[in-house]
C-alpha cells in the first residue's frame, strides 16, 4: 500500500495484519521483559506467594498500559495522517473548481515523467478528468487510493488488542509456573517470537528466517537486560 506520507508510526507504514503482528511482537517482548524483571528482582528474600503476586500485577500493569499506550500514539498519529489527507483533498477539490485548466496540465505533466509522450499524457489526463477528476488527482498526484485511509479507532484498536494478545501467554506462563520462572517466560516469549517474527517477515516480503532471527536477537536481548537489572536492584533495594 504506497502512501504520500511516511510517519513514524507503523500503522501508516504497513498494511494492518503487518501492524498487529508487530504489535503483538510488542506485547510479548515488553511482557516478558518485565515478568523476567520483577521476577529477577524478588527472587531475593521475598517469600513465593508476595513474589508470584509482585509478577502477576506487574504483567498485568505492562499488558494494559503498553496496549492503552500503543492505542493512544496510534490514534495520534493516524489522526494526524487522516487531517493530512482531507486536507489535501479538499485543497484538490478547490483547485479543480478554481483552475480546472492548470489542473489538466498538472495531471499531463505527471503522466509525461512517467514516461508518456506528450500527446498521449494529454488524451490520458483529459479521460480520466472527464471520468474523476478528484479522483485522477487524488491518485496520481497525491498518491491515495481507495480503501487506504487512515482510520485512527481502527489503528487504535488493532494495536491495543494485537499488544494485549502477545502480553497474555508470557503471563499465563509466569501464573502457571512457580519454579524456573525466568527461564519458562524466557522460552515461551522466544517461541512466540520466531513464529511472529516469521509471519511479520512473509508479510513485509522478507525472508522469515532472517526476519524470525532479528526479533529474537532483539526480544532475547530486552530479556536478558530486564533479568539483569533485576537481579542488580532486587540485590541493591
Ligand atoms: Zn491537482
């Protein structure tokens, strides 16, 4: 889906079964990491019941606080592209009305640097201004196509929801187990991570080997730094 306006975010940037597969890889990442830091951090002194608590609020608190906050800078970001877009379309549809003749030639122009002749541009932007001139322009000069609008409560609620899903089995995981905590979350976060990042890279058009590889390098790394820091403030605190 080609698009005008490249954000940052990444529901502008790939289709929205790509978002919700990175989103998801989001949510087990984040979850994991943090599951394997609190539990790093109270695997010191505290007796098993105040630990599994400590965790399981703490896997909660990182599921609905990073899908609220992946819903909000969605929603901003895909409100923000939506304004663009209407903006641009209703300064086209001035244009149109005000300067229909300046408007063919822009149309012209743009079929002749791709590649039409002269001639033919001209016959091509006439036809197709006969038939949509708003949507002549709107495809070819501003690059929108139909059913690529930005829909901020849709990028919202993929996001939150794909965020909330990836969270849970990390979660699942550390309620279910009371002993080899860290190195069960660990596994089962990384599980889920090359089959995510193997379905994110079919879907991006790269190879799922490499894809899967490059998630888990970064996943295993966000673990391994969460079990880190936990067990050097669990010691310290
Ligand atoms: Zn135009």
């Amino acid at each position: 889906m080609p698009r005008l306006h490249l954000e940052r975010h990444r529901f502008l940037r790939v289709g929205w079964l790509r978002a919700a597969v990175l989103g998801a890889d989001d949510g087990i990442v984040s979850t994991a990491s943090i599951l394997i830091g609190v539990a790093a951090a109270a695997a010191t002194g505290a007796s098993a019941s105040t630990t599994r608590s400590a965790i399981l609020v703490a896997g909660l608190a990182s599921l609905v606080g990073g899908a609220l906050s992946m819903a909000a800078g969605e929603y901003v970001s895909v409100s923000s592209q939506r304004d663009t877009e209407r903006a641009d379309i209703a300064r086209e549809q001035r244009e149109l009305a005000r300067s229909p003749d300046l408007e063919l030639d822009e149309l012209t122009n743009i079929y002749v640097e791709r590649g039409l002749e002269k001639t033919l541009a001209r016959e091509v932007a006439t036809q197709l201004t006969a038939a949509d001139p708003l949507g002549a322009h709107m495809r070819d000069e501003l690059g929108m196509h139909v059913g690529s609008h930005a829909r901020p409560l849709q990028a919202a609620l993929v996001s939150a929801t794909s965020f909330a899903i990836g969270s849970i089995p990390p979660w699942v995981a550390a309620a279910a187990f009371s002993s080899n905590r860290i190195p069960i979350i660990a596994g089962v976060g990384l599980v889920l991570l090359a089959v995510t990042g193997g379905i994110g890279g079919r879907l991006g058009g790269a190879p799922p080997l490499r894809a899967a590889s490059r998630v888990l390098a970064g996943g295993g790394l966000a673990m391994g730094v969460s079990a880190l820091i936990g067990n050097l403030v669990g010691t310290a605190i």
